[in-house]
C-alpha cells in the first residue's frame, strides 16, 4: 500500500492537513485502485531552524 510523505512549512491547520490528506486518499483509490484503508498520509511539519536556503537557515533569516 502507498506510503506519501509530505513536508513542509509548519503553520497549516489541522483543517487544512485533514483536506489534503482527504483529496490525495481518493487520488490514490481512484487513480491506483487501493482501498483507502491502505493509503498512509505523514506530514513531517518543519519549524525555521529544520529549513534553509543558500547556507542560512529559515530561523537566522528571521532575525
């Protein structure tokens, strides 16, 4: 069964993660034709100092 992992910017609602997750579980019932029981949503939420770009992290650029 598929495994999807999402990360990304913390700071989405648990409204907005539950929407996704609904959308992207039938894309897979509709589009592989696995039961929905069977798809696994992970969301690895990432804080500013788990994130840069160009050498700095989020977190310093905050500052």
């Amino acid at each position: 069964m598929p495994v999807i992992t999402i990360q990304q910017i913390a700071g989405r609602t648990k409204q907005q993660k539950t929407e996704v997750m609904k959308k992207i579980t039938e894309a897979f019932v509709d589009v592989y034709g696995v039961p929905g029981e069977g798809v696994m949503i992970i969301f690895q939420d990432l804080k500013d100092d788990d994130w840069g770009r160009n050498g700095v992290l989020q977190g310093d650029l905050d500052k």
